[in-house]
C-alpha cells in the first residue's frame, strides 16, 4: 500500500490539514475523556460531543476521498466509532447513493430523504405521523431526531443482515470490532458511565449535526433547486464547511477547506444555480422554524397520483419561491 507524492488528478496524495484534523479531534476526545471528567464533567462533556459531532464530519470528508487517495486508509483514520452509531461502510454506502442529484429527496431512492410517500404517511399510526411532524421541525429534529433516525436506520440495518446481505453484515462486523475499542475506553480509562455517554456526547453529537441536515435538502423540480447554500456558521468549522452544500454536492471531491473560497469566487452563479434556496445562517432557519415544520412529511410529487399532478414551489429563505428565479440574498451574517 504505497502513497504517491501526486494522484493522478494532480491532487496532493495527503490532505494534511484533514489528516491533522483527524487527529486533533481523536486526541481531544481521548483527552477529555481521560484528564477533564474526573475534575471538571462539564466541560468533559462539552468537548466530547464537539468531537462525537466532528468525527461524523470527518467520516463524511473521508469517504468522499480524503485525506489521502487510498480508501482503506482513510477509513482506518476514522475507523474508531466514537458516535457509536453508525457503521463507515453503510454510511459511505448509503450517502454515495444520495449524491445522485437526480433522484435527491425522493424516500424510495435517497437514503438521506425525510419525506414519506403519501401512502405511507396515512398507513401510520397517529403517534408516529405526529412524531414525524415535530421531527420536521427544527427543535423537534434536534431533541428527537437521534432517537427516530436511529431507530429508523438500525431497523433497516436489521432487515437487510436477515435477508443475507454480506456487505452490510462485514460493515456491521467492522463497527462491532470498533466499538469493542471504544466501549472499554469510556468505562474503563474515561471512568464515565455508558448510559452518560449515549446521553450527552453521542445524542447531542448527532443533535449538533441535526442542524446541518436539517433543511440541507428540499423538493424542486430542478434537481440543482433541492440543495441548501447556509452562507456563514460559527458551526461551519463543525461541520467542515458543508453548510456550503451545493457546493459540495456539485463539487463532492474538493476538500473541506477548499469550500469557501469556491463559493466566494462565484457566489452569484452558486446562488442562480440553486434559485435562492439560501439562508444567511442557522439562527435565521432556526427563527423560521424551530416550532413550525419546514416541509409537509409526505413527499410534494409522490402524495398524490400520477393523474392528479400540482405544480410545487420550493420555499426559498423561509417564503416560497415567487418566481422562477430568485434574487440574490444580501451578504450574511454570523449567528
């Protein structure tokens, strides 16, 4: 396993501000966990769900093709589960088919997808719709959002390991073989009680990245109108600027520190592309909705039948769209 000094796209073959990132995060993790909970739990459990929330973001930069060209060894970089939750193997699998453009928000061929197919919506039981209606909002996805996608994914996970399927019972497999890493690690050299850590650093580490996916994608009729611009977040650094989404979706192998300055080169263009659909930051989405569901549960296109079609219009800053295109918003401000 051999790392050329170039790839062959002219790419650099070590992304060092990703790979020293990597490591910072692991070490402030470990670090926490080790010399801060015993005098100071608090701030322990600050940081440990910074790292939980930055690890996901990282899982996300590596399998994407960084920091290096080679995929084994940016999956051994962030190998260690310490959100516990989710398998790298499924989520590259799963996310990799997101970024079909095409098919974006459609629940039956993006796994990211938060909507329901009308049908679906109407078989539920009336707990669960309205369970699905607050996780549409923002405090709603925030507070309850770990604990339904959760329960949604691992049940799938479930289903397809009893049918047979190889690829995902290895993926499982590997996480097990991680988790047997870090389990011991937080009971034994952290000395911090697992149902804490489930609490607070791996729920509120997936509530933090709840913010970012939380209005990441909405139903257009233009697959480049269903991907968000947030333009400007003390959490971008969190998130690794993939508040930038568009860009990332149309320019998925740049890395994280490249982001911004393509956006700012071509800001208007970015913003026409989308037609608007950008929000300065997160306090103005929050603002928007945090008790009010941005979107319907069931999908605009798949609720009704195919001879009973309706014109839908995305909405674009909290207002829906007006005309075919948008004005370019003002330049933002921080949170």
């Amino acid at each position: 396993m051999r790392l050329e000094s170039k790839s062959r796209d002219g790419r650099p073959a070590i992304e060092w501000p990703t790979f020293a990132l990597i490591l910072a995060c692991y070490a402030a993790w470990g670090g926490a966990g080790v010399f801060l909970w015993p005098d100071w739990p608090v701030a322990a459990l600050v940081i440990l769900t910074l790292t939980v929330a930055l690890q996901s973001s990282l899982m996300h930069e590596c399998l994407h093709g960084h920091p290096t060209r080679n995929a084994r060894v940016n999956e051994a970089l962030v190998f260690l589960p310490i959100g516990l939750v989710y398998p790298y193997r499924r989520f590259k699998a799963l996310h990799l088919r997101h970024h079909a453009d095409e098919r974006l928000t459609d629940p039956f061929e993006d796994p990211e997808s938060y909507y329901r197919a009308l049908w679906e919506y109407q078989a539920m039981p009336a707990w669960a719709r309205r369970l699905l209606d607050i996780n549409n909002t923002m405090l709603g996805r925030f507070i309850l959002g770990p604990a339904i996608m959760n329960f949604g994914f691992i049940a799938s996970e479930l289903r397809l390991i009893r049918q047979g399927d190889r690829a995902v019972r290895g993926a499982w497999l590997l996480h097990g073989a991680g988790l047997a890493v870090v389990l011991p690690v937080v009971g034994y050299a952290f000395s911090m009680p697992l149902w804490l850590y489930v609490l607070v650093p791996a729920w509120l580490g997936q509530s933090l990245i709840s913010i970012r996916t939380f209005a990441e994608h909405q139903w257009s009729e233009r697959p480049d109108g269903r991907t968000i611009i947030v333009e400007r977040s003390p959490l971008s650094f969190l998130f690794l600027n993939n508040n930038l989404h568009l860009v990332h979706h149309k320019m998925p192998t740049v890395p994280w520190y490249r982001l911004p300055e393509h956006y700012r080169q071509k800001r208007e263009e970015w913003l026409r592309l989308n037609g608007g659909y950008a929000y300065p930051n997160y306090l103005a989405l929050f603002r928007d909705f945090a008790f009010k569901g941005k979107e319907p549960v069931p999908h605009p296109v798949l609720r009704r039948e195919p001879h009973q079609p309706r014109a839908f219009r995305p909405r674009v800053a909290g207002a829906k769209a007006r005309s075919g295109v948008m004005p370019v918003p003002a330049k933002p401000t921080d949170d």
